[in-house]
C-alpha cells in the first residue's frame, strides 16, 4: 500500500491512538515499532498492567497508548479495567484493535464489540508468520469488507505490514456496527440512547455495556448520573433480562458469535492445525504432571549455574577482586589522597565507607555482575514463554495458600524486582489474592540483586548452604501463606490461564529488555546505593553507628549468633535489603562469617521488607495502613526467624 | 464419596453413604476409611476419607474408556480425548464470560491434553489450564477420541 503521507492521512479527530486487544497478542511490539519508544514486551499474558504513553512520529506528535490485554468485556481484573476506562474516560481519535490472526474467532469477537463503540478503527491481524505455520489461511479483504474498516496483516516482531497500519491509522473510520439483536434488547437501546450521557465512544456502544453489566461503565454512569436515573437504567436492565428470559449478557454474546462464526466461513480458507514435532512435544512436556519436574529442575539447575556460579563468582571475582581491588580502587585512593587535602573528604570518597569504595564498589563490582547474568536468564525465560506453563506445575501449592497457580507470575517476576512484581499483582482476580501476593512477595521472594548475592555467598559455603536457606523461603512462603489465607476472609478465585506457546526468543528483544533493565537498575540502584554510604559515613563519624551496634548487639550477635560487624549491614538491609546483603557478602570476603552464620544471616535479610521503593508501591497498590502492617509484621519476624534456624542448625552441628 | 447413594459391589444393595448404621456397633469405627455394607457388610473403600485410595481410584477413572452416549463434565473427559462443550452456565459469571471469551461455548469441540496437577485444554490456537473445579462446571453432551 502506498501512503504518500501519513500525516496527510491522518483523521481529524482529537485524542490518542489506542493500541487495544487480547492478552500477549503483540501490543507492546507494535507500540515500539510506532512510536520508537520501549515497552517491556514478553510472552505471557500480563507483562502489560499499567498504560504506556509515546509519540508518533508518523502522525505528527500524535500520542500513542500501549494498553494491559483486555480479554472480555466487561472487564473483570483490574488491569482489564484499566483498558475499558480509555475507551470510556480517553480522548480516543483511533482505535487499532490488535488482534492474533490464528485464534481469529476470538479476534473477532472483540472486532465486532468494539466496532459496535463507533469509534475510528482499524484491526491488525498480527503474528501472521504463526498463523500461517499453523495452516491458518486468511482473506483479510473479505473481513475488510463485511466489517467496514481496515483490516492490515501484521508481523510486528519483524516489522512487515506496519507502513501500511500507519497508513490506514490515519485513514481509520467508524465502523458501522453489524448486528441486530432481539427486539427487547434493540427496544432497551432505543430507550438507552435517549437518557446516557455523552461518551467518546456511541451511545449504542455504552448502552450495550451497561446492559451487558460492565462494571467500568456502572462507575462512569453513576459518577455522572443521579441516584433517580440509575434507578431507571437497572430497572431497564432488569425488564431487558426478564423479557430476554436470559442474562442480556449471554444474548448479545449469542449474537455475536453467531455472526463472527459466519464471517469466519467467508473469511478463513483454512483453519488452524496444531502443531507437531520437537517444539510441540517440549510443549507438552513442560506441563506434564511427571516430566514438567525434571524440565523444572534443569531450568533452575541452569539458571543457578549461570548466576550464581559465573555471574556471582568468576564475574564477580575477576571485577571485584582484580579490577576493583586490585587495580581502579588503590589508584583512585591514591590520587583522591594526593588532590585532596581535607582528610573527612578522602574518608568520604575512598574511606572505609566511602562513596567510590562503598556505594559504586557495590552497585558495580558486586551487584551489576549478577544482575546482568540474571536478567539476561530471566529475558530468555520470558520471552520463551516458559513461566505461565509454571502455573500449571505450581497450582496445588498456590492453592494451599488461598492463591491460584495464576500468582506464580507474579512471584516470579518478584525474582527480578519485587517492586515491578507488585505492579503485577493486578493480574491477579480479587482484592484478597492480590494482598496476599503482595504479602508474600513483600517477605519471602529475592529480587534478583538479592538471588545473585544469596547465591554467591552460599554457594561458596556450599550446596547444602543454598539447599537449607531454599527450603526455609519455601517454608515461609507456604506457611505464612497458608495461615494468611485462614486469616484474611474472602474466597480464592479459581485457575483459568491461557498458555502461550513455547517460542524460539528472538536475540533482539532479550538484549534490548535486558539492557533496559540494567539501565533502570543503574538509575534506581546507584544513588541510593550512594546515599547509603554517605549515611553509614555519617553515622560512623558522629559515634552513632557504635551506638547502633551496641543498641542491636542483643539482636544481632546474641540472638543471631553473628559477629558485631554484622550489625551495620542490618542497619544498610532497612535501607534496601540488597545493600544489607552485599554489606555481608563483604564480610564473607574477609573470613568475618562461619558457614552457619552465613546461612543466618542470608535467611534474615532475605525476609527483610525489599526496599524503599517496594514500600513505596505496597502502599501505593494497596495503602498506607496495610503497609505498616507488612512492616511492624516482617522486620521481626525475619530476626525470629533467623535466631530460630540459628538454635536448630547448631544443634544439627553447623558451627 | 460425591454420590449420596452406594450400590454394594457384592450383594448390589443401595444405600446413603453417610448413614453407617453398622459402624455403631464396630470397635475400629474411629477414623476408618471404609464403607461398610449394612445388607452383607462388604468393606467398600471410602475414597472422601482415604488419600490412597482416592488416588487410585482417580488414576483408574482416566484410564476408563467413557461412554460416549453419556453426558458430562470437562473434569470427565479422558486425556487426549475431544468433547462438544454443552454449556459453561454453572460457573460464576466472569469465569462464564472468560470462557465463552477463549472460545469455549456451546457446540464447540476442545481437546483435553491432560487432567494432573491440572485440567489443559486446547480449543483452535489456544491452550487453556483450568482447574478441576472449574472444569466440572463446565458441562460437554458429546466425546470423540
């Protein structure tokens, strides 16, 4: 197609351009490819839970927003609700409905839904690559045709057909909507469009949520309605029902189908076959309720190998010990001594606790090393497809702590930040799960600064070390789990999660997200490892941090059993839980820690609260008064803990 | 057991699972994961009570052939079987709508992959994992292989 300019082509509505669509269905890929701008894109559903904002350069400044997959509506979790609200609350100039063209039914039956809105749109039939090695044979222009707007082939991951979807974005109309439904629901709409407010998208489109029972429209209405004309919309909906004999809901889904199971005669040549061979019996594999194990196994087996073998030891040997210690380090403390003539300065910059020797010496010998190694595993891993398939393995144990295997993503992606995992909570159904993955999350999952340092340090205790503090997570996680789910009322929502297929990773995405999130690391990590280290210098100046150590000498050398040098990196761990660890991590480096107080130690900080971030956005996900909460809850039951794995390990003989 | 009747594999009497009229009078009574037969008192396991025996029992179910003729539950349908789903009305009103969403309503045929440690479906390019208590509510009127 040949579009002499996009710009030129571009309607003259006001508002965004709205990337919206099933889950894992290739939005974020395509937001990239328009506005140049990167999302975090991987292959499960949920990656997406909050809005992504760029421009366009093709349409002229014109905002671009990458939306959470929206698999019905009305919406159900929150982060669908968060798609229904731009339909609603968002100037929208066009819609771009992304859809998967080898489940084109599924794609369809939102087509419809949405063109039915009124709004400008056009469907991007995406990963037709997939489609086609599936047997899946398409008739786009026929679609094009019966639905009245643009339907464009698009391969976002290789950029095939987004010239064309640009053009068409600019060109996209209303749709008309293709449906009639029973005379008692038209009879509905009629009285409908008469008494709803005004709303970006067709009066037609919102009366047909509102009878449908969207509880994001219910919210709009009833902040714009008085309680008299509510009253007269649910009792409309009521008589609609009652002479429907049947939940509007259902009717309008029958219809729906119904003509989306035509339009899929007209429109698809072939359907789908499955597929056979290596990829698909590894597949099966992953999932099965005897071999999924092993598979398990040898994927954390790997993943140790790679983080905590090479990444916290032989990176962190060669970049700590050599480079750092033995070369960048006394060369820098050298010229710093000699430029510098104010003693307090030296200390500050190259001291015991100084800014270079402490806090970069951290962030870039200690922690950069394995985190590099670990998000460059965990990219793969994602965009293999693998996690979701873990919900499945880990269903019974989930459900024990009132949760479904849905919360294994979640807890997973807690490996990598515990702060972005909790985000991620919104995948999850009810507001009980959702405290209780956070709960969780907040106490007994690593983020993988955490996971690198852990694994380095016990790894060079020994295996059994890094078995103990496995088994003891696990432990917390399922019991404190399993007792906050007796606690806290509410029922557990049952599991239903789509399975994407395994998927060969493409080296593109995996570099680019994995230094993506390096460079977020960086500007998260280093300024507060940073003020971290001015803090300890501070109080180690004015005499508080002997104060502080003799105040928790009861705690940390008494009830812990560690050595008083311990106590500053507990007072580091408050700060993040990360810099507490490598505090001890250094300690191990100088023979400071036996075996058993390496095991100790790594329990009690790892159930230390993450960081300040992590509090931050526990209490911005679920509020102040249930963050305290958290807090006043883990701080001293990690120290019990720990004082308790201590009494049982010495008198298993640890010394 | 689910069923509220037991018919006694020996003597084919029937009766209510929960009346145990005969364990009054049995001194192992406590704790016991039997049924007893109250017509000819045959031992029949009780698979509610009994974890073994549960799954024992569960393994030789998926190892049945079903009758095509009657109808059931997804929960029912052998692994590497297809069924034609009737109806996903008894399942609360989301998960109804979800399922419908990922293709999964009246008329239309799914392949169950495997039932442990949880139901997989495939339905055109989907694959779904549902949980058993899930996929009993989810009713099929139709089997093929």
């Amino acid at each position: 197609m040949n579009c002499h300019s996009a710009t030129s082509c571009a309607a003259t509505r006001e508002g965004a351009v709205a990337l919206l669509g099933n889950p894992n269905v290739g939005k974020s890929v395509l937001f990239q490819r328009l506005t140049g701008r990167y999302a975090t894109v991987s292959n499960y559903p949920g990656t997406t839970v909050e809005i992504a904002r760029g421009v366009s350069s093709a349409f002229d400044g014109v905002t671009v927003l990458d939306t959470p997959g929206l698999l019905t509506l009305p919406a159900h979790g929150d982060e669908e609700k968060i798609a229904a609200r731009i339909l609603l609350e968002e100037p929208v100039r066009a819609v771009v409905h992304v859809g998967d063209a080898k489940n084109l039914r599924r794609t369809l039956l939102m087509t419809v839904q949405l063109a039915e809105m009124g709004l400008p749109m056009v469907l991007a039939l995406n990963m037709m690559d997939e489609a086609e090695a599936h047997g899946v044979r398409l008739e786009p222009d026929v679609l094009a045709e019966r639905l009245g707007l643009p339907v464009i082939p698009t391969i976002a991951t290789t950029g095939q057909g987004i010239e064309r979807l640009q053009c068409a974005i600019g060109e996209a109309r209303s749709a008309k909507s293709p449906l009639t439904y029973p005379a008692a629901l038209e009879s509905e709409l009629d009285s409908l469009v008469e008494v709803l407010p005004p709303a970006s998208i067709s009066p037609r489109g919102l009366g047909l949520l509102w009878l449908c029972g969207d509880p994001v429209t219910e919210d709009w209405l009833r902040a714009r309605l008085d309680e008299p004309q509510m009253l007269g919309l649910v009792a409309g909906r009521r008589g609609a029902a009652a002479a429907l004999r049947g939940l509007p809901a259902d009717v309008v889904q029958g219809v729906r189908s119904a003509f989306v199971d035509r339009l899929m005669a007209q429109a698809s040549a072939e359907g789908y076959v499955s597929s056979q061979g290596v990829t698909a019996s590894l597949t099966r594999l992953t999932i099965h309720p005897l071999w999924g194990w092993p598979i398990l196994a040898a994927v954390l087996g790997g993943l140790y190998a790679f983080v905590g073998i090479f990444g916290a030891q032989t990176l962190v040997g060669w970049i700590e010990g050599r480079l750092f210690g033995e070369t960048i380090n006394p060369w820098l403390a050298s010229w710093v001594a000699r430029l510098v003539p104010i003693d307090w300065v030296v200390d500050l910059i190259v001291g015991k606790y100084g800014l270079w020797t402490m806090g970069m010496t951290y962030a870039l010998a200690l922690i950069l090393p394995i985190i590099s190694t670990f998000f460059l595993a965990f990219s793969l891993l994602e965009d293999s497809g693998y996690l979701p398939r873990l919900a499945v393995l880990s269903h019974r144990v989930f459900r024990a702590m009132g949760l479904n295997g849905k919360a294994v993503l979640p807890m997973i992606l807690g490996l990598g930040c515990v702060t972005m995992a909790t985000l991620t909570t919104r995948i999850l159904e009810t507001r009980r799960e959702r405290m209780l993955a956070v709960l969780l999350l907040a106490l007994a999952v690593p983020c993988s600064a955490q996971l690198g340092v852990v694994m380095g340090m016990l790894g060079a205790v020994s295996f059994g070390a890094t078995l103990i503090w496995v088994g003891v997570m696990l432990a917390v996680l399922v019991c404190v789990g399993w007792l906050a789910a007796k606690l806290v009322p509410g029922e557990r929502s049952t599991l239903l999660i789509e399975l994407p297929p395994l998927r060969r990773p493409v080296a593109s995405n995996v570099v680019v997200k994995t230094a993506a999130r390096l460079e977020w690391y960086l500007k998260e990590v280093v300024p507060l490892f940073l003020l971290g280290s001015i803090l300890v210098f501070v109080l180690d100046r004015v005499g508080v941090l002997d104060v502080a150590s003799r105040w928790a000498e009861p705690v940390v050398t008494g009830w812990l059993g560690l050595p008083p040098e311990a106590t500053l990196a507990f007072l580091m761990g408050f700060l993040r839980r990360d810099f507490g660890a490598t505090g001890l991590f250094a300690l191990q480096s100088q023979d400071l820690l036996t075996p058993l107080q390496t095991v100790v130690a790594m329990v009690t900080i790892t159930l230390f609260i993450p960081c300040v971030a992590a509090v931050l956005m526990i209490a911005r996900e679920r509020g102040w008064r249930m963050t305290l909460a958290m807090t006043a809850f883990i701080f001293p039951f990690a120290f019990a803990v720990g004082g308790g794995l201590r009494l049982l390990l010495h008198a298993a003989g640890w010394t | 057991m689910n069923a509220s009747k037991v018919t006694c594999p020996l003597c084919g009497h029937r009766f209510h699972s929960e009346a145990r009229s005969v364990c009054g009078a049995c001194p192992l009574a406590k704790g016991c994961e039997f049924i007893c037969c109250p017509a000819c008192g045959y031992q029949i396991p009780d698979t509610e009570r009994s974890l073994i025996g549960r799954w024992l029992a569960a393994g030789f179910r998926r190892r049945a052939t079903p009758d095509a003729a009657m109808p059931q539950t997804l929960a029912d349908v052998p692994a590497g079987w297809s069924a034609r789903i009737a109806d996903t009305g008894g399942a609360s009103a989301p998960r109804h709508q979800q399922l419908r969403a990922y293709g999964l309503e009246a008329l239309t045929w799914v392949r169950v992959i495997q039932h442990r440690p949880v139901t997989v479906v495939a339905v055109a390019g989907t694959e779904l994992a549902l949980e058993a208590e899930l996929a009993r509510r989810v009713v099929v009127d139709s089997l093929r292989p």
